[in-house]
C-alpha cells in the first residue's frame, strides 16, 4: 500500500502558523490535502504535526491524524526524512503492509494530483529510492555571481564566462513539493538526491514560500493561474 504524509509542525518561526493561513480563501495545508485524495494514490493520507489547531483544521479537510509527532522531531532542526521515518515506523506499527510513502508539504500550494501521480508510477518502474519533484534554473547556474564585503561582483565559475549560454548545461532544482520513497528508503534515512528520479515542473508552478515577499508572490502566482484554469 502507498501512505502520504504531510509534515505540519506549529512552530514556525519566518511565517507564523503557515501551514494553516489562509492562502487564497483556504487554510494553506487544504492544498497538499486535496491533491493527495484527489490524485487517488493513497490508503491513508496522513498529517504529521505537534499542533492541535493544526491537527483539527488537518482532520476536517479529510486527512488523518493517528499521532501527534514527538517534540524530538519538532524543532527547527529537524530534516524531513526523519519526520517521515517515524511516520512509516507508525503505520508498520501498526499492521500495515506500507510498500511505498509520499512526503507531500504542507505549504505546496501549486502540487497537482497529476504531478503526484507521475512520481508514483516513475517510482513504480525503476530501481531507485526517491522521485521528486524538479523545476529548472531560469538561469545559467554556472554564470551565478557572488558579492563580495565591498558589494564588489565575483562570479563563482569565471572560466565559464565566454561560455555561449546555449552550451551550458541546463541546472534543476528542488521543487520543494512531494518526495515520493520506498519504505526502505525511508526506515534507512537515504540521502534524498543520491538514488532518486525528478519529475520536471514547469517554474511557473513552484514558489518556495519561506517570507512575506514569497507569500505575496505566491498568492499572485496562483489567482493568475486559477484565472487560466492551470490550478
């Protein structure tokens, strides 16, 4: 069976209380929620947080939450394997024959159930640990510049500055949305990039949303795409 898991802890600190905002005229985590029941690939859709509120708003949009996540998994530092670890360990424990766990954000506004779909059947058909979710560089990673203390412009490749950009190699990304794993990837805490796949997205549809500025953004971005019907 195939689980997804949504980390939602209340703690944060640069946007506070994010996960359940309202973005667009619903809480921010409604999102990931809809796009997992909606992509029609999980058993258990499950909301993995240290939050009441957030566990209730979690549990109305649809989403399960069978635990509240431990405070040793709840602080600042604390990477996403992990998190997604002691969720697999949860629904092992509980008797389930997990073979396969999505990790889907909470503040992923822009995921689509197709997009979701995809990474499974990639997942599905070759020998890997991860698929993810990918979107390119909107520019030449290897022209990338540096300021210096004096605010002084240093590229950080200058043997490639007569390089055509067309004969430069097209750089990706982390689209920060779902990272689908097999179980053993996950129990093992794989590193995330080493084995994986990455389902390309067009950058129109990925914002990280870490400040206000990314929040504003973020909100234009999806009235203008649900305006054409893109989300």
């Amino acid at each position: 069976m195939n689980i997804a898991v949504i980390p939602a802890r209340g703690g944060s600190k640069r946007i506070p209380r994010k996960n359940i905002r309202e973005f667009c005229g619903q809480p921010m985590i409604a999102r990931s929620i809809q796009a997992a029941i909606k992509s029609k690939c999980f058993e258990k859709i499950i909301v993995s947080t240290d939050d009441q509120e957030i566990a209730e708003v979690a549990e109305n949009l649809g989403a399960e939450v069978p635990f509240m996540r431990p405070k040793s998994l709840s602080d600042d530092h604390t990477g996403t394997v992990p998190v997604i670890k002691h969720a697999v360990e949860w629904a092992l424990g509980e008797g389930l024959s997990v073979e396969r766990a999505c990790c889907i954000y909470a503040t992923a506004p822009f995921i689509s159930p197709e997009d979701i779909l995809t990474g499974l059947n990639v997942l599905s058909l070759q020998p890997v640990d991860y698929a993810f979710s990918v979107t390119s560089f909107p520019f030449p990673i290897q022209r990338a510049i540096k300021l210096n203390r004096d605010s002084h412009v240093e590229m950080f490749n200058p043997e490639m500055f007569h390089v055509r950009s067309q004969d430069l190699e097209e750089g990706w990304h982390d689209a920060s949305q779902f990272y689908w794993g097999m179980v053993d990837a996950w129990l093992n805490e794989k590193v995330l990039f080493e084995n994986a796949v990455g389902i390309k997205l067009p950058r129109y549809r990925v914002q990280d949303i870490d400040t206000e500025e990314d929040w504003v953004r973020a909100e234009a971005m999806f009235k203008v795409l649900e305006d054409v019907g893109r989300v």
